[in-house]
C-alpha cells in the first residue's frame, strides 16, 4: 500500500493498521488515495485527509498573531502552531515550527504577508530566511 505524506506528517490509516509503526499521524476517515493541487492528501471522494485545525493546511486560521519585525507584518506565533504538534504526539522543535509558518504564509494567495514574505526573502534561502525572521533561533545562535 502507498505511504502518503504531507509535510511531516506519514499518514496511518484503518486499512494499513499493521504497518502502523512506519506513520506518525493516524487518520481515521477513508484512506488517502492521491494528492490535491495543494499536495494535500485526498481521498477516494476528492476530500481533504488533513483537518483545518492543523497548522499544516493551507486555510488553517491561526488563534494568535505577532508583530514579526523581519517581515513587518503580523504573523503566527510559534506558540500558535505548537499545540496541535503537541495534541497528536508530534515532536517538532522551534525551528521547524519557523518553518512550517514560513511555508503556511507563503500558501496564503495574494495576502500582504505572502507578498512581503516574496518580496523582502525570495533571494534567500529558507534558512536564512528563518534566521532573518526568528534570529533567536539562528543556527550559530548562543
């Protein structure tokens, strides 16, 4: 049976129960059977295999937003999108969560935060762009 995944997520299913050791996030609905133009895992109905409340989708609506000043524009917190990590057993560290909201503005079509992100970072890599935005999480930082 075909693994699927999105992001960090390797999906488990009711119907690949007994490989469940090689996933990390269990879906309870029907199976994913392919991949939506988000790359977003789909079922045999054309539906979605990722809640909204996953900070990995890219409609979720973050709680709370901060003021970023590497991008000057309000954005999620890393707070924000730990929970639904922590509420499904997922280990993630700060930097990843970075990345993840990196990733989740840059899926937000013609918002000033996707424009500002494209603008001041589309030279750099994600990386750097991360270390510009966060530099308390830079690499090199003490």
């Amino acid at each position: 049976m075909e693994r699927f995944t999105y992001g960090p997520l390797v999906y488990n299913t009711v119907d690949d129960i007994s490989s469940a050791e090689e996933g990390n996030f269990y879906w309870n609905g029907f199976p994913p059977v392919g991949y939506d133009n988000d790359d977003v895992p789909i079922d045999k109905d054309g539906l979605q295999c990722l809640p909204w409340t996953s900070p990995l989708h890219p409609q979720f609506k973050p709680a709370t937003l901060c003021y970023n000043e590497g991008i000057r524009k309000d954005i999620p917190t890393i707070e924000s999108f730990r929970s639904w990590f922590e509420d499904n057993f997922l280990t993630v560290t700060d930097r990843d969560l970075a990345f993840y909201i990196v990733r989740w503005i840059s899926k937000q079509t013609d918002s000033p935060e996707q424009e500002a992100l494209f603008r001041k970072f589309s030279r750099l890599s994600v990386e750097d762009t991360i270390d510009t935005m966060w530099p308390e999480l830079a690499e090199n930082a003490n």
